[in-house]
C-alpha cells in the first residue's frame, strides 16, 4: 500500500511539472489551453494530496491511542500493571502509516502540500506574465 501510494504521489509531479513546461513553452497562449492543462492535472492533485491526508490521520490516530488507552480506569492493581505494559507496547511498537520505512505524518503532508502549492502558484505566475508579454 505504501509503495502504490509513493508511485502515485511521484508521478503526479512530474505531470504537474510536463503540464507547466507545455505551458510556457507554448507560443500561442490562449485560455483555453491554459485552462484545459490546468484543469486536467487539478483532480489528480487533489486526489493525491487528499489521500496523503488520509495516511496521516491513521499515523495520528495511531499516536493519541496509548493516552486514549491510558485514561481507561481500573479498580484492580494486577490490572493496572497489565494496562501499563499495554500502553508501553502500543508506544514501543510505533503504529502508523509508513511509506517506505518512514512513518508518514501530518506535518510531511502539508510540506508536499506547500510544495506544490508553490509550484502550481509559480505557474500561474509564469503563464500569466507570458500572457500579458504577448499581447
């Protein structure tokens, strides 16, 4: 699951980066092509950024569990003891959602989000002062 998910995020990169260079590259700009690259490579974007936020919250589901578990309360002292050896496994055992040995957070998925925020925003920028040059 987690490699299908890698090969997803990486190969909406590259479109995103192949729909922009055929952008720019272009010699006659006209909106309807500039909203039909665009608008083609969006669901594809979305759809990856989306289920990158999916992975991560099972990851931070994961990491809130040993203190979900830990606020159970108990009356018996044997008990107590096999609680805290439960809690301590769910810690030690580090659960989440990994992609490729590494443990896929909220804050990992926000920085691929900002990235390719900045590079969808330097597009527009670039087809739109390429526009305004043409006319």
């Amino acid at each position: 699951m987690g490699g299908s998910i890698l090969a997803l995020q990486t190969s909406v990169l590259p479109a995103l980066l192949l729909a922009g260079a055929h952008l720019v590259n272009q010699n006659s700009l006209t909106c309807a092509s500039c909203a039909q690259c665009i608008f083609g490579i969006t669901p594809a974007v979305v759809l990856v950024i989306h289920t990158l936020f999916r992975a991560a919250a099972v990851t931070e589901k994961c990491i809130h569990l040993p203190a979900f578990v830990n606020s159970w309360i108990s009356d018996d002292s044997a008990m107590e003891h096999k609680h805290h050896h439960f809690v301590q496994y769910i810690l030690n055992s580090s659960a989440g959602f990994y992609i490729k040995g590494l443990r896929l957070t909220s804050f990992m998925v926000l920085k691929v989000t900002y990235m390719l925020g900045m590079l969808g925003f330097s597009l527009v920028v670039t087809i739109t002062l390429k526009s305004v040059d043409q006319v």
